[in-house]
C-alpha cells in the first residue's frame, strides 16, 4: 500500500511539473499561440523573419532566436553567410489588474460613515512581450559582404 501511495504522488508531483513548465518563457518553435518563428520568401535571397516570445520571454532570448532562424534559413539554402537588411524590436505591454495590496493582496476594512466596507485595494501591472522582426539577405561565399554574419557562429552561439 505505501508503494502505491509512493508512486501516486510521485504521478502527481510530474503532472505538477509538466504543468507548471507550460507557462514559462516560449522556447524555440514555429510560432503557436505562445509565441515562436515565422519566416516568408521575399525573394531567391531575401526573406521576413520574426520571433516573438510570450510574457515571460526575455529580449534577450528573443533576439538570440531571431538570429537562429536567420541562420538556419541561410543554412537550408545552402548560404553560409547573411546579413540583416533591417529589424524592429518590438515590445508589447499587456497591462493586467491583481487585486489586494501588493504586498498583502489581503482585503482591507475601510470605516466610513456608512459604516465599515470591504475594501480590496487594486495593483496594476505591465507585462512585456517582446518580437523581433526583419528581413535578411543571403549570401554565398566571396560574395558577402564585410559586414555579413556567418551562419556557422550564430548556430554555435545560440544553440540550446
């Protein structure tokens, strides 16, 4: 009977976990409803790409995955170099409301002349979600420009 109980709680606390780990920042994936990559052909050479996390996705993380799809389109074209034609950083601000104090989130009992009244103070917050967007430009060997970028180091510097 207590294996049972064991192996019950320890389902549990992995459901737990897998739960849980749905709401963290987005990771690395063709863009869903929490965020990821999406890219269209512009032309043989030039393509849009963007990545956008969710709100607890860093700038950072962002910027680092928008450089990977760049690279990795490059790489499936057979061009080993490409360069940023431009970009935009965009972030977004979701601005929620969480009531009770903030640091208490406990309701008060205000007194007025009506007599005493339930108050539940109210905290606004700002949520950023960040996307990166742009077009690049490939390029083969010799033929780059010197301000190219060379698929083989993003890879290197932004895998996972």
């Amino acid at each position: 009977m207590k294996n049972k109980t064991r192996i019950l709680s320890r389902i549990s606390l992995i459901i737990i976990l897998i739960i849980s780990l749905e709401g963290c920042a987005t990771t690395y994936k063709k863009l869903g409803k929490n965020g990821g990559y999406s890219d269209q052909k512009i032309n043989d050479r030039v393509y849009k790409v963007s990545f956008q996390g969710n709100t607890h996705t860093s700038d950072e993380k962002v910027h680092k995955y928008f450089m990977r799809r760049s690279a990795e389109i490059a790489l499936e074209h057979h061009f080993p170099y490409f360069i940023i034609i431009e970009s935009e950083d965009i972030t977004k601000y979701t601005t929620v409301m969480a009531e009770g104090s903030p640091l208490t989130k406990a309701k008060i009992t205000a007194m007025s002349y009506s007599g005493s009244t339930a108050f539940v103070p109210t905290e606004y917050k700002s949520i950023p979600k960040h996307l990166v967007e742009g077009k690049i430009a490939l390029f083969r060997e010799g033929e780059q420009p010197a301000n190219a970028i060379k698929v083989e180091d993003v890879l290197k510097n932004t895998a996972d």
